[in-house]
C-alpha cells in the first residue's frame, strides 16, 4: 500500500543517513589519530618549549584539573563570554529590525553595515582601557565589540534571506510593515539567527587570550599568557585544546537544540 511504501522509503532514508553519519565520525577518527601522530613525530625532532609531546599535554591538562585551575578559568572565560554574547544580542537584533524596518536607514545603512566585518578589534584594546579601565568592564566590552561587528551584519543577512514571497503575503493580507517584520520575518530568520549566535560564540573564543592578558586572575586566557610567558608550552598547548574541544561540543549541543526547538525548519532537510 501507499503507506507501506512511504514506511520503508523513511526507514530507508534514515539508514542511509545514519550510515553516512559512522562514515563521517569514523574519518574524523582517522584524522585525529593522523594528526596526533604527526604531532608526536614533530615533537621527537624539536625541544618541548616549542612543540611538547601529546603525553606531556595532557599531562598539563591532568594537572591543571587537578589544582582547579581548569574549572576555574573555564568558568571565567565562558562567563566573560556568554555576558558579551547576550549583550551583543540584545542590541543587534532591535537595531538590525529598525534599520530593515525604516526604509531610508535600509538604504542608507545597509551598504556601510557589511564594512563592520572589516573593524581591527584588537586595535580598539587600548581605547577601551582608556574608557572603561582594565577590569572586568573592559573585557566584556572588548567581547561586545568583537562579536557585535560580526553580529549584526550577519542577522541583516538572515533577514534578506527570508523569501519576499512571504512578506508579500502578508502584505498582501492586510499586514503592516511592522507586523509583516513582527509576524513573519522575525519568526522565520529565528533559527539562522541562532545559529549565528553560536558563531558569535566561537568568535568569543578567538579572542579569550587578548583579552584575558590585561589584568585577568583567571581564565583560559589568562593560563594561556601566563605560562607562554614562563616558557610552560605544554599548559599553553593543554589550555587551547581545552578552548577547541569545549567550543566543538557546545556548538554540537547548541546546534541539536536549534533542531529541536525549530523542527518545523529542520525536520525536511532530515527527511531529505
């Protein structure tokens, strides 16, 4: 029967996707353990200031867990982060809406906006020391600033990709602009905007050792500098697989979330 035949065509699809999924992990696997060989093979023929051997590593990793200083500068570091990232956020989105709402901002903003990718954050460094001091303010702000530029652009970019199609209906059925914006637009570049939130957060990431090097207790950053300046290369090699490892598995998490809670734009790519 019809129903039948829609069954297997589903089971099969999803066999065929888990199959493809064992096929992608396992040739990660094998470019981890190829990485992790060339590695040891550098670490033979240089001394451990400049490349320390994996053991040695993870060794530094141990320890740092051991004292807490890993927890420690985790929490900081994300906390700095996730602070920034919100604040981001909660200016972004109102101003990436008026600036596509208000069609003379349109016109004249959106071409200068993409430019903002361009903005050499670290430059600002000394400005925002000079502005806010160098305390926690100025490390948020500095995160603010360096996820902010790429944030905006971005969401403007998640507007233009709803199709005009949809906005014309709503027109078309009597909506204003506001709530054609409101009701359709906002609701349907929601996931893209997550998702970009979560690049926002990797962005965080990137810049957790410049910021952490002024006046910073704790933080990944922070071990970072700190044992780059005492010549511990392998707690500075431990601290930033720390960073790499804790970014790849909240953005993994952070992306089955967005799935789950917009199935309804996620489930036909699934089923395809």
């Amino acid at each position: 029967s019809r129903w039948a035949r829609m069954i297997c065509e589903r089971g099969f699809k999803m066999k065929s996707s888990v199959k493809i999924r064992i096929k992608n992990n396992l040739r990660g696997m094998v470019l981890l353990v190829c990485f992790i060989a060339i590695w040891y093979v550098a670490s033979c023929f240089t001394t451990p200031l400049f490349i320390p051997a994996p053991a040695a590593v993870w060794q530094a990793i141990v320890g740092l867990a051991e004292t807490g200083q890993l927890q420690k500068g985790l929490l900081y570091s994300f906390m700095r982060i996730t602070s920034a990232s919100a604040l981001s956020m909660l200016v972004a989105i109102p101003l990436s809406l008026l600036i596509y709402g208000v069609k003379p901002l349109k016109e004249t903003i959106m071409p200068v906006v993409s430019f903002l990718r361009y903005v050499p954050v670290t430059a600002f460094s000394p400005l925002l020391i000079l502005w806010f001091g160098i305390d926690e303010e100025m490390k948020i702000s500095f995160l603010f600033t360096a996820t902010f530029v790429y944030l905006l652009p971005s969401i403007l970019l998640c507007f233009n990709d709803v199709p005009q199609d949809l906005m014309d209906t709503g027109k078309t059925i009597g909506m204003t602009s506001w709530e054609t914006i409101k009701e359709i637009l906002l609701p349907a570049s929601l996931p893209s905007i997550c998702n970009t939130f979560l690049m926002m957060y990797g962005i965080g990431w990137t810049y957790c050792a410049v910021v952490e090097a002024t006046n910073a207790k704790y933080g990944l950053g922070f071990i970072i500098n700190v044992s780059s300046a005492r010549g511990r290369t392998a707690v500075v090699f431990g601290a930033i697989i720390v960073i790499m490892v804790f970014s790849f598995v909240f953005d993994k998490l952070g992306n089955i979330l967005i799935q789950k809670v917009f199935r309804w734009r996620f489930c036909n790519d699934q089923v395809e």
